[in-house]
C-alpha cells in the first residue's frame, strides 16, 4: 500500500475516504480498498447509517480498482 503523508491525506477530498465527516479509511488505490475492508469495523463513534454509507464507498472503489470482496454487507465481516 502506498502510504499517505499528512499533506497528501489532508488534500484528499472527502468523497475519497469511506467514512468520509470523519476523514477514515481513504480509498484511492486497490491497497487503500483492502485495507479499509480489513479495518472497517475498527473505526468507533459511527451510526449504521454511516456505516451503510461507508460500505457503499468501499464497494464502487473496490469496483473502479479491481479488487474482490466476498462480503455482500459490512455486517458480514469476521463472520467467515
């Protein structure tokens, strides 16, 4: 995964991260995807309705990037 530095991650527009009022889990290549999927349930103080939001963000990045996702819903991770 390509890491960001601080100026590049506070240039991201926020539509770039899943979660995107608290700036989390920033979606801008197909390592940036996997990652938000492996720490998705580790962002805390969230609603499910943000969570929704977040899942839908993480599967058309994971789209535009190639990247496989098993999961159908967020509520499936670590189910598995």
């Amino acid at each position: 995964m390509s890491e960001l530095d601080t100026k590049h991650r506070n240039a991201l527009p926020a539509g770039e991260f899943a979660f995107s009022r608290q700036r989390k889990l920033p979606l801008e290549d197909a390592s940036h995807v996997r990652n938000a999927v492996a720490r998705f349930n580790q962002v805390g103080e969230v609603s499910d309705d943000e969570r929704d939001h977040a899942w839908s963000r993480i599967q058309s990045a994971a789209r535009k990037f190639g990247v496989a996702i098993s999961e159908k819903s967020w509520r499936e991770l670590g189910k598995g």
